[in-house]
C-alpha cells in the first residue's frame, strides 16, 4: 500500500526566513511520481511539482526547491526567503506509474508572520 | 479553457436531505476522481472514474454514488446527508499514462454543510 507521511502539522517561520518541509513516502512500485501542492487560504488545490522516480536531481525554481532522496523515500520542500504569501497547507503526494493509486499526505500548514 | 467547473460552491443541507454536486471538464481527460477534504485533515478519495462508463470506489464511498455518462461529466449524489459528510469536496481531472502524467487539475471545490 501506498503511503505518504509528512510528520510536520503546522509550521510557523517569520518573513525572510527559509523552511523546509518534510515529505517521506512509501511505495512497493519501481515506478511513480511524487507531487507537491499547495492550498492557499482561498482553498484551492494549487500543482507545484511532479518529480518521477527515476529523476533523483534536485530542482529550484525560484524561492522553491526541492530534495528527493530515494535512499530515505523523502521528497522534502524547502521556501528561502519565506514570504507572507506562502502561508498555506502544503500537500505531499504520490502516485503510480498511471497516476492511480494517487495518495496525499496529511499537509503541512504553514504560516509566515510579517 | 475553464478546466474543471464545479458547482455549487456552498450549500447546507439538512440531514437525510440528497443532493448532487457537479463537476464537469473541457480538457478531455480520460480519469476524474472526486476527494473529500476534512477540516485541518488531508483528501480522501471517494470515487474515480477512467473513462466514460466506468466508475470505481475509492478510499471514502459509503454513502455517496457517481455516474459518467459522459467523459466532460461526472457528478457525485449524496443521499440521505449525514453530519459526517460535512466536508470540502474536490472534484479533479487528470491525462493519464505515464510519462504524460502531470497530476490532477482540481476544481475550486464545494464547501457542504449537513446541519
């Protein structure tokens, strides 16, 4: 079965400061895909990422990156320079090869304080 | 393009009520799946669908049904409401096989209130 642990319920950091949040999964599959989304007070499912499991290389776009580790199944998500608009819950997912058993994590709520 | 419209975006209903929540797409995707969100919790799967015609349960469907008469529509009925199906629904669409596979595109979701 599929699983996915993000051990962090709520995180608070003030403006400027960076964060990471924690992402660990479980799968028996050789082949799938790790997501981050993001849900914004407003409430609305926001797509950040697809990361397959073949591609271990880091990504950075912009004030995001992201560390996948197949040898700890993390897929962790780190915000420099934490701005007031990144305040919201942020979900980790996982899927399949096919994009079944697509499984979220419980979120992360984050709050930057001005 | 509008992607996934789902409608209505409130509604209360009183227990025992049915109703039918909404959610069409324009991206011709294949797969649809419905979530529920708790409050402060994580999405649960209720229902998804791989194509027109063919519907299966997922992780949450006691008391809910769905149909897919058609690839752009996939509503979901609730009947007989329960204090337990207030949630924030979640209607999304994805294009699925592999590498052509980017995740889900959400709807705006509906917010039900079971009183």
């Amino acid at each position: 079965a599929q699983k996915v642990t993000q051990a962090q319920t709520e995180i608070s950091v003030v403006e400027k400061e960076d964060v990471t949040l924690d992402c660990v999964y479980e799968t028996r599959d050789t082949t799938y895909y790790l997501f981050w989304y993001k849900q914004p007070p407003s409430g609305e499912l926001v797509f950040l990422i697809r990361r397959n499991s073949f591609d271990e290389q880091n990504e950075i776009s912009g004030r995001y990156s992201w560390n996948f580790q197949k040898s700890t199944s993390s897929f962790n998500f780190t915000i420099t320079a934490s701005q007031v608009v990144d305040s919201a819950v942020y979900f980790c997912a996982l899927s399949d090869n096919y994009g079944q058993n697509f499984v979220f994590g419980p979120g992360t709520r984050l709050s930057v304080l001005p | 393009n509008a992607g996934v419209t789902q409608t209505p975006k409130f509604r209360i209903l009183k227990i025992g009520q049915s109703m039918t929540l909404q959610c069409t797409q324009d991206m011709n995707h294949n797969y649809m799946y419905w979530y529920r969100q708790d409050p402060g919790m994580g999405l649960k799967l209720i229902y998804y669908s791989v194509g027109a015609g063919i519907t299966d349960k997922g992780e949450v469907p006691n008391g809910y049904n769905v149909s897919r008469s058609t690839t752009e529509d996939f509503p979901l009925r609730l009947e007989l409401a329960a204090p337990s199906q207030t949630s924030v629904y979640f209607c999304a669409s994805s294009l699925m096989g592999g590498f052509l596979f980017y995740g889900y595109t959400f709807g705006s979701g509906t917010r039900l209130t079971v009183v």
